[in-house]
C-alpha cells in the first residue's frame, strides 16, 4: 500500500497506519480494500461514487422496493458513469444476517450505502462504526453516528389524503386497514388515514389486521378478505405488494394503495395511493459524496419539496377531487397540519388539544391508536 497524502504516519482519518491495519484485520478486510478506503476519506472529492442499496424485498414487489428502486435508476441516469450503483434484494431485518450484508458491502469499498428498513437501523449503525471512512443512511429509523444520517418523510400528509377518498367513497362506513408491524410508521400511516377519513365522515370507522410481515400477497390477500367479510367496503394498505387491492377488486370494493401508483394491479378498485419519491433525494446526497461535501442529516421530506406525493385520483366523484385539491393545497402551503389537534384516541380522551400539533419526535414514536380505528397495537 503506498503512502496516502498527509504526514507519513498518520493517515486522514485520524489513525496511524498500525492503527489502521489493527482495525482492518480485526474487521477482516483486506489491503486493497483498505487502500480504496484511505484514498476515500471524508472531505475528499470523487471521481466516481460507489454507491449501495441494501432492499427488504424484491424491486419487483410494486411497491416500498419497487419505489426506492426507481430512485437508485434516477441516480444512476443523473450521474451516469460518475456513479458506480449496485443493490442487494430480499435482505431479511434479522440482526445477524443484515449486519453480514452490510458488512460485506462496505469492505467493498462502497463510498455510501443507503439501508432502506426500519429493521436494518441497529445492524447500520454497528457496521458504521466499524467503517468511519464509509458514508451510510438509514431510511426510516433514528438512530445515527458522526458517519450515518437517516432519512424519512411526512407520509401522514398523503396518507390523511387518502383517507378523505375512502371516507367519501364508503357506503357502509366501514373501512379496512390492512397493517404490517405495528411500528410508529405504520401507527402513524394507520392513524393519520382515519383522521383523513372522519375529518369528512365522522361515521367512519377503520378496523384494522395485523399481518407481521412487509411482503406477503398470499397473507396481505387473506387479511383483506376478513376486511371485507365483515363489511369493510373500502380498504387501505401499509403492506408492499397489491394483494389488498385485488382482494377488494375481486368482491366488487374499493382500494387505497400504498408506496407507489398501485392503480394498473387493480383498475376497477383504485381510488388513489399515498407515493414515495425517493430519487431527488438520492441525487442531492450522492452528488454530495462526490463533492465530498456530504455530512449525516437527519432528513424528513414533505409534500412541499415532493418526496411525498399522490396519486391520480381515480373512480371518484367531482366533490372528492375538490376537496382533496383543496386540502393538498392547504398542506403544501402550512395553512393545514394534518397532526394539528384536536386528536382523541380510541377511548376519546384528547392527546392533543386544539391548536396544538403534535410534535415530530411523537409522531415518531407514535404508538396508540386515534378514535374510531377499531382494533389494537399487539404487544411484544
């Protein structure tokens, strides 16, 4: 290995060289690794970044994948042969297996690598104080270092959108919500569509199916049958594939989507579906890396700079169309806070008072249910 720029014993990051090659083998990386390591260091910057995007499920699952997906292909149309992308699908959020993946791809010299589950925060954040030299963002959690941001955004904005479609949509004032793990992302996801939904029909009521998984049509399909048994007539999703939509399309029912424009899997259900767009923000961070300006943040995108968006109203009536142009324009303009009080949970007593909002870090940790979801948060 030749010596890097800077004094002969002392390398940028901080260590010396017998420093380093003690770290390195005790992370079992090898030295042409860790060249490309040391020639990488913070404040440098780059030709070409290498990038990686590690995927809780397959970018074919039409939705959470499928999304973050079309972001790592915007990227790498933006930069073009000045990024150097790669990807690894269907990585489960077991600690131990996570961490070896993410490991993996930072002894490979990746520059950046973005971790897109909630589940992943731990494993993320233990690899990026092995490697302090590589950048790494975490989406959805909250954890960080001097070395790893997270990113996010105010999904509960669509989401109360949505959630005005499906109350002016049902005929039975029953709706169904079918739920992966009862996180404060998906709490919040669920919540924020019923105070959507009450905010035009306070005879709505939004029961809700656990289904402990992110990406399983046969058990998404399954729990929104049991929706639709009981006289749920529209229903909405926090799950990665369509299968609700086909379900509700299958008995004639209406469909809320989730993550991306669901509406081709099931055209006759669709009304809308609350929208990531992952790309501009994956741009702006990697051009970042390359000007070796990036430094970690704590992100939390909007409407308003378009990380969250809707989807083409489809299969409603001109009132429905009014009104949630009129309420999206009231959001994106701060006139309408979505998590703005009152607010009551299930058993009706006032968590947050009139012109009170909740703040951020509840929001984030959300984890009790509002008034007229019917079900419950399973413990453990």
């Amino acid at each position: 290995m030749t010596d890097p720029a800077g004094p002969a014993d002392q390398l940028e990051s901080g260590l010396t060289r017998e420093e380093l090659l003690k770290w390195a083998a005790a992370a079992g990386i090898g030295l042409s690794t860790l060249g490309t390591l040391a020639g990488r260091a913070h404040g440098a910057s780059l030709d070409t970044v290498k990038a990686a995007w590690v995927y809780i499920g397959p970018p074919g699952d039409g939705g959470w994948t499928f999304q973050h997906e079309l972001g790592r292909q915007a990227a790498i149309k933006a930069l073009g042969s000045s990024l150097d992308a790669t990807k690894v699908e269907s990585v489960p959020e077991t600690p131990a297996v996570a961490t070896r993946v993410i490991r993996q791809l930072a002894q490979q010299g990746n520059d950046i690598i973005f971790t897109t589950s909630f589940g992943y925060m731990d494993p993320t954040l233990a690899v990026a104080k092995q490697f302090p030299d590589v950048k790494f963002e975490h989406c959805s959690g909250f954890k960080s270092a001097p070395n790893m941001g997270n990113y996010f955004g105010a999904m509960e904005q669509a989401r109360y959108l949505s959630g005005i479609a499906a109350g002016l949509k049902t005929k039975t004032n029953k709706l169904g919500f079918v739920a992966a793990f009862p996180i404060p992302e998906v709490v919040r996801g669920l919540n924020s569509f019923t105070l959507g939904a009450r905010s035009v029909n306070p005879k709505a009521t939004v029961r809700v199916v656990w289904t402990s998984t992110w990406f399983d049509p046969s058990k998404e399909r399954s729990a929104a049958e049991s929706l639709l048994a009981v006289g749920c007539d529209v229903l909405g999703q926090h799950q990665d594939s369509p299968a609700t939509g086909q379900g509700a399309q299958a008995q004639g029912k209406w469909w809320v989507g989730y993550d991306s424009d669901m509406h081709r899997f099931a055209q006759k259900a669709f009304l809308t579906a609350p929208v990531w767009d992952w790309g501009p923000y994956y741009i702006r961070r990697l051009k970042a890396v390359q000007a070796g300006t990036w430094k970690k943040d704590t992100y939390y995108g909007d409407m308003q700079d378009g990380m969250i968006k809707l989807a083409p109203l489809r299969n409603v009536d001109a009132k429905t169309r009014r009104t949630i142009a009129a309420r999206q324009a009231a959001i994106k303009s701060g006139k309408l806070e979505v998590l703005g009080g009152p607010i009551a949970d299930q058993k009706g007593k006032v968590r947050i008072a009139k012109g009170k909002v909740m703040p951020l870090g509840d929001a984030l940790s959300w984890q009790w249910l509002v008034q007229g979801v019917q079900g419950s948060i399973p413990k453990g």
